[in-house]
C-alpha cells in the first residue's frame, strides 16, 4: 500500500521563525491532503493537493506538490504561538486515507 | 450539526475484556473509518466503511470489528482487549465521491483507551 515519510518529527522554533515539513513517497500520488492537530485535540483539514507542481497559500501557510508528484511541503512563515501542534500529511488510495507520521511543531514565545 | 460524535470520551478496560466505541455522523456521509493514534506513530487505519453493509480492513485490523447497519453510525468492537491496543481512537467520515474517495475527512474528538 501507499505510505509516506514525513520529516522532521519534532521541530522547535523561536516565534517569529520559519517552519517546514516535508512529506515524501516513492510511488507518484494522486493527491496530498495536510491536516493540523492541537495538543490534546483532533487532526483538522487544512487543504489538498492534486496537481503537478501546484502551490497554494493560507495566509502564512504555503502548501507545494512536487513536479513529479511524490513530494510535498508545508511552509509557515513567521511562526506564532498558535502554530503549536502536529501537523500530517496523508495520501488517499484504494479507498484509503494514509497518514504519514506527523511533524510535532514547538514554538518558543 | 453536531458533526462527528464519539463516545466514550475516555475508558479504562482490564485485559480481556470487551467493548464498543460508537461514533455517529450527522452530515450523511458515506465513508466513514476508525483509526488510532500512538506516539510518534502518526494515526493508523483500522478498519472503513464505504457505506452502509460495507466494510474493509485497513492497516491494522486485528483485534477489532465494525459494522455499518445505518448511514449514520460506525461502531468499533473490541473482542478482547490487550495493553497493546492502549491508544487513542478516532473516527472520521468524509462524502466519500466515488471512485477515488479522496475527500477531505473530519474527525471526532476522539476517546482515549486504556487497557491494564
């Protein structure tokens, strides 16, 4: 089955600072999808990728989708406290939704 | 709405035995699916449903049943329970287009298991 490896596990930062996660496959995707966790909560749908080398924006969230499609990104510029939490990338297939291991974010007020 | 529903929110069990995590949906969803998540683990499918009288294994199926009798509600069975399956359990529904039931799901609050 599809799986995904998503790096780093934990990231501390300073607020203020950057952040990204990266989330890899050795099969092309279909599509990505990121969701984020608060400590203590449920994961939350951010957003889907499904397009060759597409780019979307949240604000200061910018979600990427490799060329080749089996990479992707989350990049959080100038971190806040709210930024706290766990972030996943997941991949759909075969009636699946699988999720890669999560990226922790800490940030340091 | 309410959502997603999951109860209990928390339970204790002794090895060996059995219960029932309920999990209702109210946003008439087709698909709907159980996962747990451990520590550094990220969240593990168990067992999915594409609607209701279907269901299917995910990647960690042993240990646990589901049924799907109604649109609504996907219950998770535990047959006999063991300090591995300690965790914390979600379900999530999502519309579930078929063929690549690639939507976006939504997830209860969750219900943390114990098993000593």
């Amino acid at each position: 089955g599809q799986q995904v490896m998503q790096i780093p596990q934990y990231q501390h930062v300073q607020e203020g600072e950057d952040f990204t996660t990266y989330c890899n496959s050795s099969t092309t995707l279909s599509n990505i999808q990121w969701y984020k966790q608060r400590p203590g909560g449920h994961p939350v749908f951010l957003i889907q990728l499904v397009k060759s080398g597409e780019v979307k924006k949240q604000k200061r969230l910018t979600f990427q989708f490799g060329e080749a499609k089996k990479n992707s990104s989350l990049h959080i510029t100038a971190t806040q406290t709210t930024d706290v939490g766990t972030y996943f990338c997941a991949v759909t297939g075969g009636f699946k939704t699988i999720f890669g291991a999560g990226t922790r974010l800490f940030v340091k007020a | 709405n309410a959502g997603v529903t999951q109860t209990p929110k928390f339970q204790v069990l002794k090895t060996g035995q059995s219960m029932t995590l309920q999990c209702a949906q109210d946003m008439n969803h087709e698909y709907m699916s159980w996962y747990r998540q451990d520590p550094g683990m990220g969240l593990r499918l168990i067992h999915y449903s594409v609607g209701a009288g279907i269901t299917d294994q995910g990647e960690v199926p042993n240990g646990y049943n589901v049924s799907r009798s109604t649109t609504e509600d996907f219950p998770l069975r535990l047959l006999s329970a063991a300090p591995s399956q300690t965790s914390v359990y979600f379900c999530a529904s999502s519309e579930g287009q078929a063929p690549y039931y690639n939507s976006p799901l939504h997830f209860g609050n969750g219900t943390r298991l114990t098993v000593t």
